[in-house]
C-alpha cells in the first residue's frame, strides 16, 4: 500500500465501520490466549497494535513503509520497519504474530508464512486476515496494492505448506457481499473513505449483526484463520 493510501487508512481507521469492527475481531480472537510478546506485520498506523496492547501483551508494530511506522511512533507505539518476508526477530521468539489483511500485498506470501512460523515458538499462535474470493478482484484491491485476492482453499494450502495447523477458519462480511460485488463492479480507486456518521453507524450494524449469526462457512468479503505452530 503507499504512502497515499496508508495516510488516508490512519486518518479514517478510528472511526470507520469497517476497522472497527475488525479490532472488535482482533480482541474476541485474543480471548483465551495468555498475554505474551506479540508482532502486529503490516501494522500500518497500528490500530490492531493498540488492540494487542490494551489487552496486555507486550507488541511491537512491524511496518515497511515511513508513513505508517512514523504514525505508530506518533501513537507512542513501540515499531519496527521491515520487510515482512524477513522479520527481525529471533526465531521461536513470539508467542503471538497478526496480520490481518497482509499477506494479500506480498508477491512471496509463502516467504512470509514460512518466516513467520520460523518466528513463533512451538505452540504459539498466528492470526490472519485476507481478502477473499478472486471474483471480486477490482480497482480498490489494485488502488491499495492487492497481488491477490485468496480462495479458502489457497489460503489454507499457503498456511499448511509453511508448517500450521489450523484450528478455525471462517468468512467475514457475508452480509454484505452482494453490496461490495455490486460497487465494485464500477468502482475506481481504493475504497478507503469516511461516510456519512449515518452510513457508517448502518453498516457496522450489519457487520456486528454477523457475531451473533452462524455465517462462518459462506461466501464472503474476507476470510479469519486462527492457525498455531504445532507444540511438538
């Protein structure tokens, strides 16, 4: 994503429904797992960071570009710039790695997934979520520096080739599929823009409405995977 567009992600990310309902993700997959040292890859103005934060582990930022690790610095937030098909990190050294709409920007995605399993210590636990289905490949994803959008099967064959076990994997934004097909069938340019405060209160509600409805396993807009480094 550059510069451009990450500017734009940080300005809108606290108010957006889209973000928002994100970080509410994030914090529930946190839920039963025991603080420790987590990595945030591609953290961009680290919104997701702050979440990891609040919920007490010890995270560190981990962005590429200047932008969005000078706003994680604005924000107080510990970063580190760097490529994230080579952490700098010492191996088994993490009990916690998100990317959360990463993984889609990288041409050597399994780079990443292999580096990242190297990074996590036996048992420890990697959070992902991507774009999904090849079909709604448009202007936004080439706008905000898409490679690819993932089917299920691909982004479980990417996960399992580097060494996870997965231990659930589900769609997001199944209500609001239709809509998002539909816009981008015309859409130009990146997607990322504030709505009107009515807009925006109506469609988090219908993607909240999706935490209470059992839609894991239909098509949606983004797939969420909780996969682990094996124990053993």
């Amino acid at each position: 994503m550059d510069g451009t567009e990450v500017r734009k992600l940080t300005q809108v990310e606290d108010r957006h429904w889209w973000y928002r309902e994100r970080r509410h993700l994030l914090a529930r997959a946190l839920q039963g797992l025991d603080p420790g040292t987590a990595l945030d890859v591609g953290a961009a103005g680290g919104g997701n960071t702050r979440v990891l934060c609040e919920a007490g582990w010890r995270a560190c930022a981990l962005e590429y570009g200047p932008e969005g690790a000078g706003v994680c610095r604005e924000r107080g937030l510990p970063v580190l710039r760097a490529d994230a098909t080579r952490l700098p990190v010492a191996p088994g050294s993490l009990d916690l790695v998100v990317a959360y709409d990463v993984l889609e920007h990288l041409v050597d995605d399994a780079a990443a997934a292999e580096g990242i399993f190297r990074a996590l210590r036996p048992g420890g636990t990697f959070l992902v979520a991507v774009p999904c289905d090849p079909a709604l490949f448009s202007d936004h994803d080439v706008a905000v520096g898409h490679v690819r959008r993932y089917t299920r099967p691909e982004l479980l064959d990417l996960l399992t080739g580097a060494g996870f076990g997965i231990e659930e994997v589900k769609s997001w934004m199944v209500l609001l599929r239709p809509v998002v097909k539909l816009r981008r069938r015309s859409s130009q340019g990146s997607d990322l823009q504030e709505s009107t405060p009515v807009v925006n209160a109506a469609l988090w509600a219908v993607v909240a409405a999706e935490r209470y409805l059992p839609l894991g396993r239909l098509p949606g807009v983004s797939l969420l995977v909780r996969a682990r480094r094996p124990a053993g």
